[in-house]
C-alpha cells in the first residue's frame, strides 16, 4: 500500500441538479469531490467532518447561483507540474473560462520556457480530484468548443450556463 491511507478514507453524498456528487474526506480534509454515476455507491452514515459540512454548503450555495465566498479546507495531492494548473485554474473567474493553450502559455512563462503543452495540461486536469471546486469545467478548447470534462459535457455545458447566468464574470482573481 502507498502511503496515502486509504482505509481512514471516508465517503459522503450531495445531491445536485445534476447528479450525485461523492464527497471524500481524510480527517479533517476533503479530497475528493466528483460525480457519482454508479447508483450502487454505499451511502456513509456517520457525521460528515466540518470540512465535509462547508463543502456542502459550497456545493448549495453554487448551485442556487450564488458565488461562494469561501473555499472549503481541502487537501489535492499531486505532482508539483498539476498542482501548478490547479493553481493557475483556482484563478479563473466564475462565469469565465480559459483555454488548455492559454494555462499551457501561462505556465511556459512561469518557468522561463519557450512552450508548453496543452495536452499535458489536459492530463493535469483529468487527474482533478475536486472537479468543481478547483474548476475543470472551465476550460475549453482553443476554438471555444466544450472538450475534456471528466464529469461528462452536458454537466460541463449545464455548469458553464448556470455561471454566465447568475453573475457573469462572477469574482476577480484577486476576490
């Protein structure tokens, strides 16, 4: 066994307009938020841990249009590479988007390099353990078409919409 702790690994649910949302925690850290498709997931009946609680207040309050104002305690493993693109996409608006070349571009410039790939940035984001937190959904491809949603396009396309509907360009970067 790697040194990740599976076993103290905890489960809890969110219901969505869209669909189940699994919601996993270590201690007192979220790691895992995502679409549940299988409908024979087992259901966690213990009381969910404060970081699982804020997370599903996040949860209700984006899905009711509202722009959360706080981000949930969570814990994203990964390597420095991916954790680079999931800070570079915690920056990304709400009701904007960004493409795979454009984080691909911001990276190069970061490390002082000519280029980078925008398939490896797409393989950063397949890897997102907290698809709507940390926001995959809002990145697109170079021509503006809706590609690489782990979470499936229609949610993809569903996401995108309920943001450029209550908010447009939603909070800066900078708050």
């Amino acid at each position: 066994m790697s040194g990740n702790r599976i076993e103290d690994r905890r489960k809890w649910f969110f219901e969505s307009p869209i669909g189940m949302i699994g919601i996993s925690a270590e201690g007192n850290m979220v790691t895992d938020v995502k679409f549940i498709d299988d409908p024979c997931e087992k259901r966690e009946e213990e009381p969910a841990p404060y970081a699982v609680q804020q997370t599903k207040r996040w949860l209700k309050e984006y899905f009711t249009g509202s722009i959360p104002d706080f981000m949930p305690d969570i814990m994203i493993r990964g390597t420095p590479f991916q954790m680079e693109v999931y800070e570079i996409l915690k920056t990304v608006p709400y009701g904007s988007t960004v493409t795979y070349g454009e984080i691909a571009a911001e990276i190069a410039e970061r490390r002082k390099i000519r280029r980078m790939s925008a398939q490896a940035v797409g393989g950063a984001l397949n890897r997102n353990p907290v698809w709507l937190i940390v926001p995959c959904h809002r990145v697109i491809g170079s021509d503006g078409s809706l590609v690489g949603y782990e979470g499936g396009l229609e949610r993809k396309k569903y996401l995108l919409e309920l943001e450029r509907n209550h908010g447009g360009k939603g909070r800066t970067e900078n708050g």
